[in-house]
C-alpha cells in the first residue's frame, strides 16, 4: 500500500493529545482538518511524532491507519458523541406545576404590602 490516512489526534489535554498543528515536508496538519492522504514515507515519519517533543514516553501525536480502519475510528467516535435515546428519555418524571388558588395567591400578596 502506497498511501495512508492520517490525523492529528482529537484534542484531549487530559489524555496527553495537545498537538493542535503540525507541518512536515510542507504538509500543514492541523486537528480541526480530519484525515490525510500522506505517501508511506510520510506515515513512517508521522509514526515517530510524539504530543512532547522528545519524549518517548508521551502519546503518539497522529493516527494512522489504511481507509478501512480510518472509517472504523470514525463511525465509533460519532456513536460515542451521540448515544442513542431509550425509550423513556421523552418520559416526564415530575408532574406538571400547578398554579396556587387565587386566595392564596391574594393572601402572599398582601403579606409582601407590609
């Protein structure tokens, strides 16, 4: 395969993910963009790019996968931002508020006259 897909990953601090662009051989990725279509030289490269520059401990900065697999990630990522609804999600819990008497309500304005 001569071609792969790739991006930078989602913005996520807490999980270590704070490359927001990156440029490589005149490439200008940047996170907001999605996916690539980068030679297998570049990929190779992108492969070593850590979120911390020289850091081999820290998280991979790109993904990189064939087009299969990148539709995969993507299908997930979009059922994970929008579960689905249950049955009972339109179900009202609480019973609708009523107004009070006009007696009472007379009786509370007269309190607040004093």
């Amino acid at each position: 395969m001569n071609s792969y897909l790739v991006r930078l990953k989602p913005y996520d601090p807490r999980r270590g993910a704070v490359v927001r662009r990156y440029t490589y051989r005149g490439i200008k990725f940047q996170d907001i963009n999605g996916w690539y279509r980068v030679t297998k030289d570049v990929a190779d490269y992108l492969r070593t790019v850590r979120q911390v520059a020289g850091d081999d401990h820290s998280p991979p900065a790109f993904d990189i996968c064939t087009p299969d697999e990148a539709q995969t990630i993507d299908s997930r990522e979009n059922e994970a931002a929008n579960p689905r609804k249950s049955a009972t999600d339109d179900i009202q819990v609480s019973a609708p508020r009523e107004e009070p008497a006009p007696e009472v309500v007379a009786r509370r304005a007269r309190g607040r006259g004093k």
